[in-house]
C-alpha cells in the first residue's frame, strides 16, 4: 500500500530537488521482485543485515523496519521522522510535509 501510495504520488514528489526511496530488510532478489509486482518507479534499498535500519533507531522489536519516514536535507540534516507514517497516504504525506518544511523545488 505504501509503495503504491509513493508510485502514484511521483509526479508530487518528483517536483521537488530531492532523492527519495524505501528501505526494506528483505534481501535485494525479494526487494527487486516487490519493486517489479507494484511498478515502484523510485528505489528500494535492500538492508537484509539490517545495519542502515539499525543505525536510524528503526528498528522494531521483531526484527522488522518500523514505517517512518526520515526528511533529511541536502547538508545530511535529520529534520523530523514521522513514526506516525500512514501506507494509504503515504505518498500526499510526504508531499505535504516537504512544502511545510521548505524543501527546495525543481528548477523550471
């Protein structure tokens, strides 16, 4: 849900100058097989040994990656984590919370 929230949110996302992408603890076959099933047109980082998510503090109790979403500025800047990320909404979410933080917009 959350992955096609993104996807049919890209043209939104895409109109700001920033990167953006999932993470995923699943190994990079299954990610690339999940990326292929619901036509993700961003990335989906492979994490298997579960370092990345570890070092965010995203890690769950069960070994799985909580749904939060990290706004990070161009300088590496952590500026909020939603740990409140909602999969149906995601993509309208992400957009929001760009514009109210002040992300930069692509160049026309």
């Amino acid at each position: 849900m959350q992955c096609k929230a993104l996807r049919d949110s890209a043209r939104e996302i895409q109109s700001f100058d920033v990167a953006y992408f999932m993470a995923s603890v699943d190994t990079l076959a299954d990610n690339t097989a999940f990326a292929n099933e619901h036509e993700a047109n961003f990335p989906i980082l492979a994490d298997a040994d579960k370092s990345m998510v570890e070092a965010y503090g995203a890690l769950g109790a069960r070994g799985f990656a909580n749904r939060w979403t990290f706004y990070i500025d161009a300088d590496g800047t952590i500026l909020k984590i939603d740990t409140e990320t909602n999969p149906a909404t995601a993509g309208r979410d992400l957009t929001r919370t760009m514009e109210e933080l002040g992300f930069p917009r692509v160049s026309q």
